[in-house]
C-alpha cells in the first residue's frame, strides 16, 4: 500500500496528559492522537513521531509530528474529522503532505519554549501559569540569563540518568519579558533541550531574582556539571513548548 507522509501541526493542553510520549498504563497526547488516527484508517495501528518529549503537565502552543498515512482523504478533511475525535484539550491545526525523509524531531533547527509566572490570583490563567508573589529584580534575572547563551554543557540543568548522548545544548536567548504588572514570561530557544532543562533554569532564575543567588553565579553552576547546583525546578503547568523551526 503507498504511504504519503504528513507533517501535523498542533497545540495541547498538557493538564490531562502524561506528557507527550507513550508511557506504560498512562494517558499520552501521542497515544490519543495515534488512537484517533487508528480509528479513521480502519483500526490500522498508527504510528506518529514527535519533534520532542514534553513533560506531564507541559503544553504546547506549536508542536509538530509526522507521521505515515494512505492517500485516503484531503488535508483539510483529515483535519476536520481529527479534530471531531481529539478531546477539546488538543487541536489539530493543518496537515500538509511532505516528502518522504521529513523527520520531525530531527529536522527541527530550534525550539523556543516560555514559561509564564504571575503574582495576583487569578482563575482564568490557573493551570497555564505559575502563581509566585515574591518580588522579583527581572534586570539581575536578565543579566544571569546572558550568561546561559551559546554552546555548552548543560548537565546542571538535566534530569538525572536520562538516555540522551550528550548534554551539551546550543542557546541562542533567554529573556524575561514583562507583560503588565501582574504577569511575566521567560522565553528561551536553543537547537535541543534536555529533559527538565527549562523548568530547572526557571527555578534558578528565580533565585536570583529573589537575591538568593548572585547572576554570576549561574556559570558556576553551569561549570560543575551537578543537578545538584540547580537545586529548585518550577511546576510543569508554566511551560509551554512555544514554537518549532526548521
């Protein structure tokens, strides 16, 4: 059977999810969309490829994945009728035909992810932002972010005993942005993260901006190649994988 390879282009709320990737006896956003896909080309077992593992909890505003299908309907009536299946957390929006060695995940040349904080209590931004009410010098937090940028080894940030091959990533920003009085986002891109990676540089922004670490500091942690430097990582409900490039 000939097989037409798509690019999805997504968005999901990470709330009810287990993160991005299959897990044993747990609810993924890649299984529930493979199980939709399923159901749409005759109980056939589908399989999608992510452009990246996403924890529990984390969102995304822009996510991409691949995946290989028969010529059985047009892209926008594909979409339609996924989007009729998915639960309202999840969004398809565009499936585009692409060639046959497009890889999602390793054809991406950067990911940008924010993370959104904010300090009045607030039910219409619960479960997308974090809400933190301690006074924050976002100038120091800025100036230790400069300090993350370029090519480097980011073990200090990284969840322990991962399957990766290295640990060194390539950044290119790290800002905090101040929206209004009462919300701020930290927005970071890079060529690859490592699992926990932006949730643990979070924290330790944070740090500094509560004057418990000095912005220079941040090499330090960088250069002792120990998760146990960067000791607090923010909650996952912050988090959203922003945008993929390629």
């Amino acid at each position: 059977m000939e097989l037409q390879r798509y690019a999805i282009e997504l968005a999901y709320n990470g709330r009810d999810f287990f993160g991005w990737q299959i897990q044993p006896k747990q609810i993924s956003v890649q299984e529930t969309i493979e199980l939709a896909l399923s159901k749409l080309f005759d109980a056939q077992k589908v399989d999608i490829v992510g452009c990246g593992r996403t924890d529990t909890g984390v969102h995304a505003k822009h996510y991409i994945a691949h995946v290989d299908l028969p010529l059985k309907w047009e892209e926008e009536v594909l979409t339609y009728k996924l989007n009729r299946i998915l639960p309202d957390s999840i969004v398809i929006y565009n499936i585009h035909k692409k060639e046959p060695d497009f890889h999602a995940r390793f054809n991406a040349k950067e990911r940008t992810y924010r993370y959104f904080i904010h300090n009045q209590k607030n039910p219409f931004v619960h479960g997308t932002s974090l809400y933190y009410t301690k006074d924050l010098d976002l100038e120091k937090m800025n100036e230790a972010g400069l300090l993350l940028l370029g090519k480097k080894d980011f073990t200090s940030f990284s969840k322990l005993h991962t399957d990766v091959f290295t640990n060194i990533c390539s950044l290119s920003h790290a800002r905090w942005t101040r929206v209004n009085e009462h919300t701020i986002y930290f927005e970071i891109k890079a060529d690859r993260f490592l699992r926990n990676m932006v949730r643990s540089i979070v924290g330790t922004l944070l740090e500094v901006g509560e004057g418990k670490i000095a912005p220079e500091n941040v090499q330090t942690i960088i250069a002792k190649k120990d998760r146990g430097e960067a000791k607090m990582s923010v909650p996952a409900h912050g988090l959203f994988l922003w945008k993929i490039e390629y």
